[in-house]
C-alpha cells in the first residue's frame, strides 16, 4: 500500500489590454509519498524492502499571451512549468536485492518539466484551421523501455526532450454537410541507457511516444435535430532506432466509426454508434513491441446505443 498527500495552492491572473490577453501565474506544489514494508514476488527475489515517506515541493510558474489580431485570426504563445509523479510501481516492484528502502530510490524523484507552445487558429464563415507547435522538456524526466533479460519494464530517469505539432480544419460544405481533419505529429529523444549525461540520441518508442496520427470525418444533418457522422483515425507505421538498441518497428492501421444523432429536445438525446465499423482485427501500436506476455488485440466492432436527458 502506499499514500500520496498533496497540498497545491495556487494564483492564476489575466488582463486584457484590447485584442491581447495577458495571463501569468504561480503554483507551489507540496506533496508526501508514503510506502509501506512489503516484499517483492518470487519473479523479483522475494525481497524485502523497508518501507519510508518522501517528500515532494516545487514552485511551478506559468504565462501565456493571445493576440486577436482580426476577428477572423489570434495567434498565441506559452510557458508553464509541470509537476508529475513518475510510474512510482515499476521500480518498487522492480527490486530484487535485499536491503533496500523506499527512501534509498533516486528513481522516485519528481518529473519537473518546462512546456512551450505557440499556435495560430483562424474561424471564416464556411471554414476553421488551427495550429500549434509545443516542446517539453525535463532535466530529469522519465521514460519506459523493455528489459532484454527479464521482458518487462524499467523506468528510465534521464534528460528527455518531446516535441510535436498538430493541425486541424473544418470546412462546411453547406446547410447539411461539414467535413473534418486532423493531424498530429509527437517525437521524444532521451539519452542511451546507462548513460543519463549522453546527447539526447535515443528516440522514444510506442510506450512513451504514439505514433502519427490522422483523423478525419463526413457530418450530414439530414434533418434540423438529426445528424450521422462518418469517422475514420489512421495510425501511422513507425521504425525507429535501426541498428542500434531500441530498435523498434510497429505497423499502422485505420478504424472506422459510424455515429447516429437524434436530438428529441425535451425528451432527450438519442445516440447510436458503432466502432471499428469493418471489424477490422488489428494490434494496438502499445502491443507490437516484444515485451512480457504483450498480445493485446483492439475490440472489434462495437455497438452502442446511449440515452441522454439534460435537466
């Protein structure tokens, strides 16, 4: 068993001044982990490791500006500081010499990490784009890789850079017809194991990072309260770190879904939806790296219908 406590006061203010917005704030974050006794299974040694308490504190500081420069185009850029645990459970479990502590683990260390973002978004009368670049970073992050001897997970605690962008658009075609996309696009380096002052040239896999990813779908409002919706999400295949360790390869795949709108007012909300429309069988991107007892299949064609009543 174990207990965290957090106590996380904070200030957020923000001010206008015409089109731009000024926003900034402070965050003071502190928290206490607290373990038990316990041992290890027998796959880890039965070891006994004596329980402790850690403590957590942290001034975390943020700001941000949006600029609406038409009524039709803003434009916006931030900084903020994260705070986070790490998967505290893979290396509690991962002990299998006696004579260890909880207090003794430098693996339970806090994630501090900076994020910057930048981004536009423009709204005309018939269409909608927007887009965002983002970067975060931590002097001591946190990432999962897959232990060659045993086949399960070590955490690993070294620098780790992850940036990405994404980009979506709308456009209506008329009354009855509106058509959707988006695209989003993540990459995280880290240092190779072993050796947590390197270059940051080991590229993050499935576990940490997912892969591409494109969505897109069709709307038709055939009637004033009812509407179907056509959607489909394409993960894109992915081979990382040829050659060398942490190597990795993983397929893409596509799903569809089909969703059902009927809007009865007063009476409610009326929905019918189907996922993985084809029954498409497929691997999870998370699935198709060798790791222990790792065979997770997608759920095949699924249907639901919900009832929703606002009051």
């Amino acid at each position: 068993p174990m207990k965290y406590t957090s106590i996380a006061p904070y200030a957020q203010l923000s001010y206008d001044i015409g089109p731009v917005t000024l926003t900034g704030g402070l965050r003071h974050e502190d928290g206490e982990l607290e373990v038990n006794d316990y041992t290890t299974t027998f796959f880890r040694n039965r070891a006994f490791v004596e329980g402790g308490k850690l403590d957590y504190s942290d001034d975390l500081y943020n700001v941000g500006v949006i600029w609406r420069i038409t009524p039709e185009w803003s434009v916006f850029a931030s900084y903020s500081e994260g705070f986070t645990l790490p998967n505290i459970g893979i290396p509690l479990r991962n002990i299998n010499q006696p004579g260890q502590s909880v207090e003794g683990i430098l693996d339970l260390q806090a994630i501090i990490f900076d994020n910057k973002e930048a981004g536009f978004n423009w709204r005309g009368q018939q269409a909608s784009l927007s887009a965002s670049y983002y970067k975060s970073t931590s002097d001591l992050g946190s990432s999962l890789s897959v232990d060659p001897a045993t086949q399960d997970f070590v955490l690993n605690r070294a620098p780790v850079e992850i940036e990405g962008y994404e980009a979506s658009a709308e456009y209506r075609l008329n009354a009855s017809w509106k058509v959707n996309a988006l695209y989003s696009h993540t990459e995280g380096k880290t240092t190779q194991a072993g050796a947590p002052n390197g270059p940051l040239s080991l590229e993050m896999g499935v576990v940490n990072i997912s892969p591409d990813k494109f969505s897109g779908s069709v709307q038709w409002d055939f009637l004033d309260r009812a509407s179907v919706v056509l959607g489909a999400t394409a993960y894109v295949g992915r081979d990382l770190n040829e050659g060398r360790a942490g190597e990795e390869h993983t397929h893409g795949y596509t799903l569809y879904d089909l969703t059902a709108n009927y809007d009865m007012e007063k009476y409610g909300f009326l929905t019918l939806g189907v996922e993985n429309l084809t029954d498409k069988f497929y691997f999870l991107s998370f699935s198709q790296i060798d790791f222990f007892r790792n065979y997770f299949a997608g759920r095949g064609r699924t249907v639901s219908l919900t009832y929703r009543i606002d009051f």
